[in-house]
C-alpha cells in the first residue's frame, strides 16, 4: 500500500508535465487521445487519495462550472463537429491547467519557481511566434528584406490558413506576457533569486518586443500599450497625464475630420480588402447570430462557416475565411451563447476580486509584481479583444487561465499562511 501511495504522490507532483506533454500534442495534432484525459482524471483520484481532497477551493469554480456545462449543449447545436471539437479540448485542457497550478504553488518559493517556469514559456512564445508565424498577410509597413530572411521552422498548423501561426493570433497572446515580463523586469531587490529573474524577464521582454513589432498587429500592439501604462501608473500615479493627453489627443483628430480615418487605420481587418466597414460587418453578423442562438450559441469554432452559410457577407468574398466575430465578448456569446458570456464575465470577476484580496493580503514583493503583472496582461488582451479575438478553447488561451491560477494560488498561499 505504501508503494502505490508513493506512486500516487509522484503522479500528482508531475501533473503539469503530463499535462505539457498533452497540450503539445494537442498544439500539433488538434486532438487529445481518450486515453490522456483518462490519465488526468487518474491525477486528480490520486490527488484525492494522497491529501484528502480533489483540488483546493477558488473563487472560479462557479464560472468554470458553467463554461463546462455549455460545452456538451455547443457540441450538441453544431454543424461542424470536426471544428467544434478543438475548442472544447483546449477549454477542458485548460482548466485542468487552472487547477494544476493551483494545487501545485503550496510555498512562497512555489510561486518564485512557477514565475520562473512562467518566464521560460514566455520565451518558447516569442520563439515560436518568430520562427513559425505567417508573415506574408498584409502588414502596416512592408519590410521584406526583414521578413524575407526570418527563419520557419514551424508548418503545417492545424486549421492554419497559411500553415503557420497568424500574426494577430501571435501579437495577441504577446499581449498577455509582456506586461508581466515588464513588471518582473522592474522590480527592485538585491535578492539574488530576484535579481536573476529580473535579469532573465528582461532578456525575454525584449525577445518578445522583437516579436511584436514584427507581427505589426494593431490590436496588439494597442492592447500591449494600454497593458504598459497601468503598469506604469501602478509604479507612479503621475503617468495618468498620459491618459488626459490622449483624450485630448482623439479629441483633437477627430475635429480636424480625422476620426474616420483613424478608426479605419485601427479596425482594418487583415484580409486584402478589408476595411472599418468590413470590420462592422463582420460584428453585424455575430449580433445576430448571439440573437438567433441566444441560449445555446451556434457551435464553438464554427463562426466561418454559419456566417458563410447563413449570415452571407456582402464584402467579404465567398472563399474568405472570417475565423471569428472579431470581439472577445461578441465572440463568447457567439460560440456559448449568453450563459457562456455570462460564464465569461464570471471569470474575469473572479479574477479581479482574487487579485484585490491577493494584493491587500501579502507584502512579498515578488507575489504583488505577479499580481500586478497578470493583471496588465489581462487587461492588455482585452483591449486586443475589443477588435480581435481568442475563441475559448483557441491554443494560446490557456495563458489567461494561467494567470488565473497564479493569482487564485498567491491567495491561497496567503489564507492557508493565516
């Protein structure tokens, strides 16, 4: 009995190694074999078994239960189950992400190794986002003496246009990491551990600028900026003259008659002829789908072909692929339906309420820089989600539920510590 109790532990304490082997695999191929979601259900029985309980407690399991109850309805409403599917691995693999992390930080020490382990998957994004990302759609400035002599050494991505990543896609998930690495990257102590993962996030932030200027996404590069002065006006309220600058700034550009052009400059899709009018279509076609389909959604993933079908573009061609309805929240209502927003907005204010009391309940310099962080990156994507959008379930998503379980388990650690 001792043996298998000792076994038991060891597959509990390599949880989110199995699970990063699985999320590779699934990251490469689109699909999650019976037998690993059989493998996590056994983790979390040992987990059971060997400290009494399936997981420690949050304040997501509501969100993260209603999210679960909508995907077997979406399953049930869609047409494309070939396109559905994906989605609803990437939400079940991240949530049992969420929770490995959760059950993983017991130490402040925990959290230092998981901000570390965190840094390094940073880097591998701003790697692969260079080496694998498609660059050949259009771009704001045309450098192709740069972009000709970037290396690819990733193809064939699942469901890829072009076979690799999109470059808003990779601009986006940027969004959620910069922030962070900034905040870690500024933080003052003489502390070696912390001095060496300053110095390592610093060397990852500019790794991952390099990445995003390249990708020339508007909405990212937004959201990155917006994610930066919070960050900013956290460290010194005097940086909220920036704001006021701003306003006045749009104020002004918009007197001049200059408004229209702006908008149309920052809401331009990435097809060839796309335009703000396109774009407005585009969210014309998800409100009624949301309208049509208010309870169940019309199927995660499957936005390209209903609107193709049944919501016909007028400028958009035929054979275009419209991936999505180009707003974070329109698009949740969209795959899920309403209980699936509400399940949404659910977790985003679990979130902001963990990270409050998380903050308040810990002095430790290096948990309040994670909060702060994660907070920035997650502000920073939903300002990229006003004119984009990260399906649930899409690969690079699973950081937001990342930084879910990071603030949950800093709040955790501090109650338990109390």
């Amino acid at each position: 009995m001792s043996t298998l109790r000792a076994m038991a532990q060891w597959l509990v304490r390599l949880e989110i190694v199995w699970l990063t082997l699985i999320y590779f695999y699934f990251i490469v191929s689109d699909q999650v074999p019976l037998l690993a979601f059989a493998l996590i259900v056994l983790i979390w029985l040992a987990r059971w078994w060997t400290t009494g309980r399936l997981t420690r407690t949050t304040r997501f399991e509501i969100p993260i239960l209603i999210l679960l109850a909508c995907l077997p309805v979406s399953l049930a409403v869609t047409t494309e189950p070939a396109q559905s599917l994906p989605k609803i691995y990437g939400v079940l693999l991240s949530v049992a992400f969420f929770y490995a992390v959760v059950n993983t930080i017991q130490t402040p020490r925990d959290v230092q190794s998981a901000i570390l382990w965190f840094v390094i998957v940073c880097a591998g994004i701003a790697f692969a986002g260079l080496v694998g990302t498609d660059w050949a759609q259009n771009k704001i400035i045309s450098a192709s003496w740069i972009y000709d002599h970037l290396p690819r050494f990733i193809q064939n991505i699942p469901r890829s246009i072009a076979g690799g990543f999109a470059r808003n896609g990779v601009g986006g998930t940027l969004t959620f990491t910069i922030p962070l690495l900034t905040a870690l990257a500024l933080m003052t102590s003489d502390q070696r551990p912390t001095t060496v993962l300053r110095s390592l996030s610093f060397v990852v932030l500019l790794f991952s600028f390099i990445t995003l200027a390249l990708t020339q996404s508007r909405g990212g590069i937004l959201g990155t900026l917006i994610g930066l002065l919070a960050l900013a006006i956290w460290r010194d309220r005097r940086w909220l003259w920036l704001i006021a600058v701003a306003l006045i700034g749009i104020i002004v550009v918009f007197a001049l008659g200059y408004g229209n052009g702006m908008m149309d400059f920052v809401l331009r899709m990435d097809a060839q002829n796309g335009t703000l009018a396109s774009r407005i279509e585009v969210w014309q076609r998800g409100w009624m789908m949301v309208q049509d389909f208010p309870l169940t959604g019309i199927g995660i993933g499957t936005y390209n072909t209903m609107a193709h079908r049944w919501y016909p573009f007028f400028i958009a061609s035929p054979d275009e692929v419209v991936a999505h309805a180009h707003n974070q929240f329109l698009q949740v209502a969209v795959d899920l339906g309403i209980p699936g927003l509400l399940g949404y907005l659910g977790l985003l204010a679990a979130f902001i309420v963990t990270s409050i009391r998380a903050y308040r309940a810990t002095n430790d310099s290096i948990a309040r820089t994670l909060i702060v962080g994660a907070g920035c990156g997650i502000l920073a994507h939903h300002v990229f989600g006003l004119t984009d959008a990260f399906m649930l379930g899409t690969k690079p998503g699973v950081v937001m539920w990342i930084y879910f379980a990071l603030v949950a388990a800093s709040e955790g650690k501090t109650t338990d510590d109390e």
